[in-house]
C-alpha cells in the first residue's frame, strides 16, 4: 500500500515534469507572437503619430528681426534649420533648441546672403531659397522644407541717423 502510493507520487511529479518540458516551446512560442503583435502596434502608433504631426510654416518680422514661425497641432522640437537655393543646394546650417507647438527660428541675414550669393538675379539682387526645419516628435523626426523669396529692402537709420542700408527680406 505504501509502495502505491509512493510509485503513484514518483508517477505523477514525472509526469508533471514532462508535461512542463513538452509545453515549453508552444509557451516560448506564444510569448514570441504576443511580443511580435505588440511592436505592431507600437509601430502603427508611431505611423499615426507622424501622419498627425502637421506642422505649418512662415516668415515673420522685418530684417534684421526676421523669424520662421513653424506651428503644429503637437509641441515638437526644431533641431536644425538649413539654408537651401532654389534648386535645393545647401548653402548654410544654424543649430537649434527650440521646443513647443509655436516656434519662432530667427532666420540668420548671413546665412541667407550666403543662398543669396550662390543663385542671386544678378538685375534686382533677388534669388529663391528654401529653409528645412529639421524636427523632432519624441523619437519621431521629420523635416519641413518651405519655399520663400530673397529680396533686398532698404532702411535707414533710426533717431535722424541718414544712412541706408540695404537688407535681405525672406519671404515664405
């Protein structure tokens, strides 16, 4: 009686552990494919989250206190702005920190005279640039590229000062 009972219990922990090591791989296997649908569904939540993420951009101010404001529906991070001609050349860069839904970049005369040398109209000064503002939705990045225009305004002086200065406005 006693050696049924212990061949009975002998019996049922070795059955138990072959049932663990049989099932094994379908768990691994399970956990692999509950792993596999969750970065789907990261991965669609980050595809929403960039076809959201809209910004909208222009030029504000008059030189030499000119801006590009870009706007969006999400606060974003603007991490660089390049200075492009109008066929799409590099021609300057200007690193940022900028963060929110509204930011202002102020847009550097030097480095737009620098695009402006490169493909100027040589009869009014005039010439077409592009500023791509390089951004970033926590770890989502996209670029926002905006046509505009260069063209030379003059100002003069302030408080009876009679000197004129010629300017380069962006337009955009």
């Amino acid at each position: 009686m006693i050696l049924a009972l212990i061949i009975g219990i002998v019996s049922a922990g070795f059955g138990a552990a072959v049932t663990w090591l049989l099932g094994r791989p379908s768990a691994n296997r399970a956990i692999a494919f509950q792993k596999r649908i969750a970065e789907s569904e990261e991965d669609k939540a980050a595809r929403e989250a960039i076809d959201q993420f809209v910004p909208w951009a222009h030029a504000i101010g008059e030189p030499p206190n000119q801006y590009l404001r870009v706007e969006s529906n999400a606060i974003f991070q603007a991490t660089e702005m390049e200075y492009l001609t109008g066929a799409g050349a590099s021609a300057a860069r200007q690193n940022l920190e900028l963060k929110g839904k509204v930011v202002d970049i102020p847009i550097d005369e030097s480095k737009v005279g620098e695009v402006q040398r490169l493909g100027q109209n040589p009869q009014d000064g005039s010439a077409p640039i592009q500023l791509r503002v390089h951004m970033r939705v926590g770890e989502i990045r996209k670029t926002q590229t905006v046509p505009g225009q260069i063209t030379i305004v003059f100002q003069t002086g302030v408080a009876g000062d009679s000197t004129t200065y010629a300017r380069r406005k962006v337009t955009a």
